[in-house]
C-alpha cells in the first residue's frame, strides 16, 4: 500500500479543505466512485469513535450517503464522569445528543441496535426488522465485560453493585450509593489487568470521590484493590492524594492480594488472592476485565484475545475485509483505549475509507492522546502521546514526544492543568458530537 507524508495528514485534519493535497477535492466534487452511485457507509456505534467517524466522512466528502446506527438516543460520556461521582459536574453536562451530525453534516443517523453483520451479503441487519447494506462498514461498539472472569458478579448483580464503566445509569448508580453512605463507611474499588478501557480512570475516580468524602464525609475510606502492580501516572497520582486526601486512599497492587476473584453481593464482601482476603465495603464499585464490544464477538471481529485485528493504517478488520473496527474494540498498537484515541483513529479512518473509495495512496497515519485526569478541583494531570506507524506495521509512540506533568510543580501548575482538562472535554466533545 502506497504511504504519503505526515504534512500532508495533517493537511487534511486540519481543514476539509485541505482535500486537495490528496486529490481528495475531486471526491467531493464528484461524490461519486467510479461513476457509479455515491458510496454507502454505515457506522455503528456512536461513541467517540463512530460519531467522529460519520462527522468526518461527510467532511472529507459531502456527497457519501453516511447513516451512523447508534442503539441510544443521546450518548453519555465516560469522559466526565468521575468529575459527576465527584460533585463537579451534574449528568446533564455530559450527555451529547446527535442532531448536529445530521443537521450541520447530513449524516442520517438511525437509532436501533445492529444485531449481525454480513460481510458476504455487505449488510447489517437491526434489531427493528430493517436491514442496511453497505459499500465499507466502520464498527465502534466499545467494550464489554469478561463477567465469567469474577465469580458473583454478572450484569444482574451489576445492576445492584456499579461498575460505572459504561457512563449513564450506572454513573447515577455509584453517585446514588456514595451520597447514601455513612460517614466513616469504606468504598472498595476493584481494578482489572490491562488492556482495559482509559488506564488512569479508575485513579481519576478514586480522587473524586475522596474529594466528595472529604468535603462531607471525612471520617470514610477507599479502599483500592488492583489486578496490577503499577498504574498509569502512579507517581502523579501517589502525590496528589497525598497532598489533598492523606490517609484516606489505600492502593493494594496485584501481588499483594489486590486481585478480586470472587464477589458476595448480599453481604457487600469481596474476596482476593483465591479466598485469601476478604474486605467488606459500604459501597462496592466493581470495574471487571474487558474485551470488545458484544457486537464485534457477534460478528466473528475478534481474535483469542477478545480484541479485534485490524490494518494499524486504515483500521480494516485482517479478518472481515471491508469492515474497519476503530476505537476500544480494536487492536491499535501503543495507543491506549481513550476516546481521544477513538477520536484520532476515527478521522484517519475516514481519510482512509475516502481515498480507498478513490482508489488514491492512503496516507501513513500519525496519531495523538491526551488523558487529562483530575486529582482535584483544582489539581490537574495530564499523559501526552504521539504515534506513527512502525515499520513493522503496528502503531507506536514517537520518542521524545509527549510525556507525562512535571513533579515538583506550584500549585498554579497543577490548577492550570485542571483548567486544561476542561478545555479537553469541551474541545473534545465539540469535534466529536458537533
Ligand atoms: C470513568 C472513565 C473515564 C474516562 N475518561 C476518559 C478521558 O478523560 N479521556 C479519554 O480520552 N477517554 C476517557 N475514557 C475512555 C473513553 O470513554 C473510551 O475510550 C471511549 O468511549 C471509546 O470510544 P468508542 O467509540 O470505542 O466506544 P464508546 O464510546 O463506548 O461508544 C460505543 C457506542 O456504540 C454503541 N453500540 C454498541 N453496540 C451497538 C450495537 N450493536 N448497535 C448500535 N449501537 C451500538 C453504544 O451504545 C455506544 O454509544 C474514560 C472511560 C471511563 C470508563
């Protein structure tokens, strides 16, 4: 496959207008392939990476009849969420409708929930009876959860005992019971292995809550129990609670019993290390391991793993030619599963999709994350990432490029960081549903 350069890439996410340097222009204007009828793609799933997708398919090129199949009326961000369990935000300030992707792009955008994909057939079928057909298919379904993996606890006992790692009613949920709690009561968090979706969100959380704790119920504790030995900003977030929440959070890595295997939900007990350890809790937040999203494991898109192969530079399936998997779902070299990552896959997808629509070099993708977490309302971190496609094939990170907040900072730092988070999620948010 013929590459171009990373100017150009960034030609073409700069501006739509920038299609020109790709010969793109010409797809615009034409909207046509092969002087055939326009294009049909569907994406599915609209989250970070399948509204981004849509939005800029049509910006590559208006005349694609692009329809985003999304099985929920308005999207609620993941993004955000901890700041809600926090007190920071309210849920209204993370739900993002989708009325902008078909009045300002004309993305028709079909609420229901695909139940198969046929690649032979080029369709997917929804659950109301309808039936799509399709000349590519983008797939971003996200993620779902390996429940066989913690016994005693299954989507029914979720229901009762959040895991809040899919943002909406199981956001409320956790909000609802920290509120209910006692003071003086412990919240016990369990913590997956990698991959799993946003590395440092389960810390993100951890602050919030201690900052809700320690403005009304200061006497309470949070207990952390991890699958691993080692987190994403460890050393950021290790002085952060230090320095606002002293004492309050406990961090139990793998190896010394923070692995939960089994859960008791009538008595709120959680047992570790193969029965070894047993911790009660107050409020239980469960996060279990993870694979891709159910749609993907219905469409034959994943492999062993539970994640899904693709092509690192046009995110097409290496099983199911003509189906691109981007976001949580797929496999994407160093990139961690973020929505800024969703973000990023998804608009060099849609270049991708376009020039092979044209049959032109696809470009060779150059990719960007950003995980912004707070620690506090006014206390700011932040991981920085840049990627490229290796020689090998496999997205990397570029060396020397990006990295984590300095220690040994001012406050005004650290408060300026937090100030950028939010600037994250309204630009985020803004490219992605607007
Ligand atoms: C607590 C928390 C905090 C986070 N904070 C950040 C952060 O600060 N920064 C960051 O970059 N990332 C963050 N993330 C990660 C981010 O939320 C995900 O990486 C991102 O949402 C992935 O986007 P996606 O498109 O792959 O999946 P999703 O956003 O989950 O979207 C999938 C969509 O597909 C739909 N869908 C699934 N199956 C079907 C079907 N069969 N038919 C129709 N529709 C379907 C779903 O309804 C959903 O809307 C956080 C995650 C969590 C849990």
């Amino acid at each position: 496959m013929k590459t171009i350069s990373r100017r150009k890439i960034l030609k073409v996410l700069g501006a739509g207008g920038a299609l020109s340097s790709l010969g793109l222009a010409g797809c615009a204007s034409q909207g046509v392939v092969s002087g055939k009828a326009a294009a049909k793609i569907v994406v599915v799933g609209g989250g970070f990476g399948g509204a981004t997708c849509a939005k800029y398919l049509k910006r590559f090129d208006s005349n694609l009849e692009v329809t985003l199949v999304e099985q929920n009326r308005q999207y609620t961000t993941c993004p955000g969420s901890n700041w809600v369990l926090g007190g920071l935000r309210g849920m209204g300030d993370i739900t993002h409708g989708y009325g902008d992707l078909n009045s300002r792009y004309g993305v028709k955008v079909v609420h229901d929930t695909v139940t198969a994909i046929e690649p032979g057939q080029r369709r997917v079928v929804l659950a109301g009876g309808q039936s799509l057909s399709y000349d590519r298919l983008v797939v971003s379904p996200g993620i779902d959860f390996r429940w066989e993996e913690i016994e005693g606890y299954d989507a029914s006992v979720a229901e009762k005992i959040p895991h809040a790692w899919k943002a909406g009613p199981q956001t409320k949920l956790l909000y609802d019971q920290l509120r209910a709690m006692p003071d003086g009561g412990t919240v016990l968090m369990a913590i997956p292995g990698n991959p799993f979706r946003c590395p440092p969100g389960p810390y993100e959380r951890a602050s919030m809550i201690a900052h809700y704790l320690k403005t009304n119920k200061p006497k309470s504790k949070i207990l952390m129990l991890d699958t691993k030995d080692a987190f994403s900003k460890k050393g950021l977030f290790e002085a952060g609670w230090a320095a606002l929440y002293p004492g309050m959070i406990e961090w139990v890595p793998g190896s010394s019993g923070g692995k939960v295997e089994r859960v008791d939900a009538a008595t709120r007990t959680v047992y570790a290390q193969s029965g070894m350890d047993q911790h009660k809790a107050d409020v239980l937040n469960i996060i279990p391991p993870q694979r891709a999203g159910q749609l993907a494991q219905i469409a034959g898109l994943t492999n062993e793993g539970g994640w899904c192969p693709v092509n690192q530079q046009t995110f097409e399936s290496t099983i199911h030619p003509g189906i691109h998997v981007i976001g949580d779902s797929s496999i994407a070299g160093a990139m961690p599963k973020s929505g800024h990552s969703a973000n990023s896959q998804a608009k060099m997808t849609a270049a991708a999709i376009v020039a092979m629509l044209k049959d032109l070099p696809v470009i060779s993708p150059s990719h960007v994350n950003t995980c912004y977490s707070l620690i506090g309302p006014d206390y700011g971190i932040t991981v920085a990432a840049v990627y490229r496609l290796g020689d090998d094939g496999a997205i990397a990170g570029v060396k020397g490029a990006g990295g984590v907040s300095p220690t040994d900072v001012p406050q005004q730092f650290r408060t300026q960081e937090a100030r950028y988070a939010e600037g994250w999620y309204a630009s985020i948010t803004q490219d992605s549903f607007r």
